[in-house]
C-alpha cells in the first residue's frame, strides 16, 4: 500500500479513537496548518530557543500531516475538498520552511546569500509540489512519483528538519545551501517526466 509507513501505522493508531466523534480531517489538517506556520515563524529571528519551538512544532506539524488522511481513510470521510486542503497546505508549508530558514540563517557563512538561497528553495519545493500532483493525477490510482520501501517515504525526511532547526545556522545554513540546488534538480526532473508522461498520453489517444 503506498500509505503502509512506519508514520502512518502510528497516526492511524492514534486517529482512531477519533471515529464516531465530532472531529474530522479537515479539523486535524487546520491544527497542522498552524502549527507548520508557527514552526516557519519561528525560524525566521534566527534565535537557539525560538529554533527549538520550532522544531518542535515542525516535527508536530508533519505528523499531523500523516494523521489527518489516516482518519480520513479509515473513517470513510475521504473528500475531494479535504484533499486539496490538505494538498495546499503541504505546498504552503514546505515551501515556507526554507523560507523562514533562509532568513533565519542571515548570520550564518551564507551571509548575503541566505535569503536568495531561502528563496530559491522555497519556490523548488512548491514546484517539486505541484508537479507531482500533476504527475499523480495523470497517472494510475496509487502511482507516486517517488516509491519509497522499509516503511519509509520520500517525504518523510522531512520530519528531520525539526532536529536540523534545533541546531540552529549549524545545520540549516548548509540545508538551505544544498536545498535550493538539490531540490531545485528534483524539480527539474519531475517536469521532465511530466512532461513524458504527458506524450505518452497524447500519442495513446490519437493512436
């Protein structure tokens, strides 16, 4: 299953006494939405114990992002509205945290270059984002544009920018460097098979 992950068995653990309450996904993914904006806010001054809350509220923020489908799924409460609130607030958010790192870091070695390089970041992401639902939606039900294995998903790495925050520059000035060249590649080469799948796409339905 492409949710079976070591992240969503413990969010579905702990979603489903929620079933036959009140709360629904969409409550579960606005809880996530301010806690991820808080968490990128906080990045922002650049300060140890703000960085700490950060990561904290990162790390909350990521698994709520698990937590909300799961109830979703196995409460039978699958939307398409929820899907694009959920959808556009993993864009907003991953996007926004290289940006409150990147001005975070100013004092960092990456000096002048530590906004720019924030910013490049977080438009490859939101990239990176995008394009991958549109792959998605072109595709086979279940098909991901990154398979992950041993309970694992791609973006799961991204639970390690809560502990990369609590580092301070010493971690995340180098995050942000590499992030806005190495996502900006992965971007690259999800538009390229887009853009392959949608020839083949184009050439199966004038066959």
């Amino acid at each position: 299953m492409a949710n079976d992950t070591w992240s969503h068995a413990a969010a579905r653990v702990l979603v489903r006494p929620l079933i036959g309450t009140p709360v629904r996904p969409n409550h579960i993914t606005t809880l996530r939405l301010l806690t991820g904006a808080a968490a990128c806010l906080l990045l922002v001054p650049g300060t140890f114990t703000l960085n700490l809350w950060a990561g904290a509220l990162w790390i909350v923020s990521a698994f709520l992002d698990r937590a909300d489908g799961e109830l979703a799924r196995i409460g039978n409460m699958q939307s398409r509205g929820g899907h694009l609130y959920d959808y556009y607030t993993d864009v907003l958010l991953n996007s926004a945290f290289f940006l409150g790192a990147g001005f975070g870091v100013q004092g960092s070695w990456l000096g002048g270059w530590a906004i720019p390089l924030g910013v490049v970041a977080c438009v490859a992401m939101f990239l990176c984002c995008w394009l991958s639902e549109a792959f998605e939606d072109l595709s086979p039900p279940g098909t991901r544009v990154w398979e992950g294995g041993w309970g694992f998903q791609p973006d799961d790495a991204l639970y390690l920018l809560g502990p990369a925050a609590w580092t301070g520059a010493l971690l995340l000035a180098p995050m942000v460097a590499l992030s806005a060249i190495a996502t900006s590649v992965v971007a690259i080469v999800i538009g390229v098979r887009l853009q392959r799948l949608r020839r083949r796409l184009r050439a199966v339905a004038s066959a």
